[in-house]
C-alpha cells in the first residue's frame, strides 16, 4: 500500500484522534480472510473493557490530602480538550526530557502559557522558550476554565505542562517544587488511558498509597499535600478510546512566580 494508510494501526505519540486500525484487520472484521493481528485485537478488547467501565461522575475522593474528583469532565469537554491540546502540539512539538543524569525520560511532553517545564544537564526549571525554540503557546480556554472553577478565577496558572504517556512510559515519585509559591495548588487534568498514581508523603520515603485515575479525573494538589511525593507507576495501554493510537495526557496547570 502507498502513500498515506488512513486504516494504519496507531503509531507511537500523541495521535489525537487520527484514524487507527489497520487495513488487513479491519478486512478480517469485515469478512475478507485476513487475519486480525494480536495488537488490534488487544487494543479492541480493552477500549470494550473501557466502555463498559463507563461511569457517571463520582463522589469526590481524599487521598493523604489530593482532592481527586472522578469523572469531573464528561466526554464531551474530554474530546474538547484534546482538540485544543492537538493544536498546542502543532506549534511546540512534544519532545523527550532529559534527566540531569542525563537519562531520558519515558513520557514525551510540552507546555503552554508563559513557561514551560523543562529538564536537562542544567537542572530542572521552567523556560519562556520551547527547546526548539520560540514561545509556548497558550493555555487552551478549556483548560483554564477548569482551573477557574476548581482553583481561582483571581489568577490564571503561569503553566500547562503537557505529559504524554506512550506504552511503557511511567513517572517516578516526585515532588512539584520548582515553583515561587507553594500556596497555588497543582491542578493535574487526566485524558485518555487509565493512569495508576502513586501518592507518599511530604518527605521521601514512607508508605505509598495507590489509585487508578481515569480519562477526565481532575486531582488538585495543594494545600498540605503541596509538596506529596506523588508519580505514575503505569499506564493501562489502549484502556481508553479517547486517544485513538491510546496512551494518556496528563495535564498539570501551575503558578509559577
Ligand atoms: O501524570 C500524572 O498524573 C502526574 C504528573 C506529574 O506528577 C507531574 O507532571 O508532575
């Protein structure tokens, strides 16, 4: 086949919506004879799974001092927000960070707003420019309406860093701390495939607790719980079909000075 397969099977990254199977699968599905490969076959059974999990918004959750609200987003304003994030993306490519060890690190990401995040032999901090250069654009009206309504409407976050988790991709216990002021909660925003968030304390080490979030669960971080040790142990691959090639986003808004 040339040129462009509109029926490809999903690549790596963030595909937002792009078209997802591949053309000898869906030729099996319709009855021609091919035989369906086990990659399409798992991704199907497991964004069934996903719908069938489907729920309505849930009571809201504490955990060691995470405010997480299941279910905050319907899917509406879900697929709202990766139309915006897809635009965001086409201006400041995802690009893999960098550890100061000089690592590279499993989740791809980007920013918008006035920094963004970013890591590399220098340390960690927040910058006005992209790697590649130039500005980050702006923090998509959706994501600031969240904020608004869940945080402040007095002052809108500095950042909207964009984590994007890929088959395999984690994110180690960590505390957000490169910010001026830690009186401004972090608002971290989920989309996409089921995300297992590891929650410690405010000092390294100690017990952990564990929770699943879910395509449009919104955790606020702030408060005491400020400065939890919090990461991602993993992602459940092609658990969600907002994202057609799966994976999750992660969105964190902050303030940052
Ligand atoms: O992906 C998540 O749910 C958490 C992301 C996170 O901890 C961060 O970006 O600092």
């Amino acid at each position: 086949m040339t040129g462009r397969d509109p029926f490809r099977h999903p690549g790596p990254g963030l595909s937002f919506g792009a078209a997802g199977d591949c053309w000898p699968c869906v030729e099996a599905y319709i009855g021609r004879g091919a035989t369906p490969c086990k990659r399409w076959l798992a991704m199907v059974f497991a964004q069934k799974a996903g719908f069938l999990r489907e729920r309505t918004a849930m009571t809201e959750l504490e955990l060691r001092g995470f405010r997480i609200l299941p279910g905050y987003l319907d899917g509406a304003r879900q697929a709202a927000l990766v139309d915006g994030l897809r635009a965001v993306a086409a201006k400041a490519p995802l690009f893999t960070p960098m550890t100061p060890m000089g690592r590279a690190m499993s989740v791809r990401m980007t920013s918008a707003g006035r920094y963004g995040w970013v890591s590399g032999s220098s340390g960690y901090r927040y910058d006005a420019a992209h790697p590649g250069g130039g500005p980050w654009p702006d923090i998509p009206g959706g994501v600031l309406q969240i904020w608004r309504d869940l945080v402040s409407a007095r002052r809108d976050p500095d950042c909207c860093l964009i984590n994007y988790y890929g088959e395999g991709a984690r994110m180690g216990l960590h505390q957000d701390r490169d910010e001026a002021d830690f009186s401004w909660p972090v608002l971290s925003i989920s989309l996409g495939d089921d995300g297992l968030l590891r929650v410690g304390n405010t000092a390294r080490g100690g017990s952990t607790v564990s929770h699943w979030l879910r395509s449009g669960d919104v955790v606020v971080m702030g408060g005491d719980a400020r400065l939890t040790y919090h990461g991602v142990d993993r992602i459940r691959f092609g658990s969600s079909s907002l994202l057609s090639g799966g994976g999750r986003i992660n969105l964190t808004c902050r303030v940052v000075d």
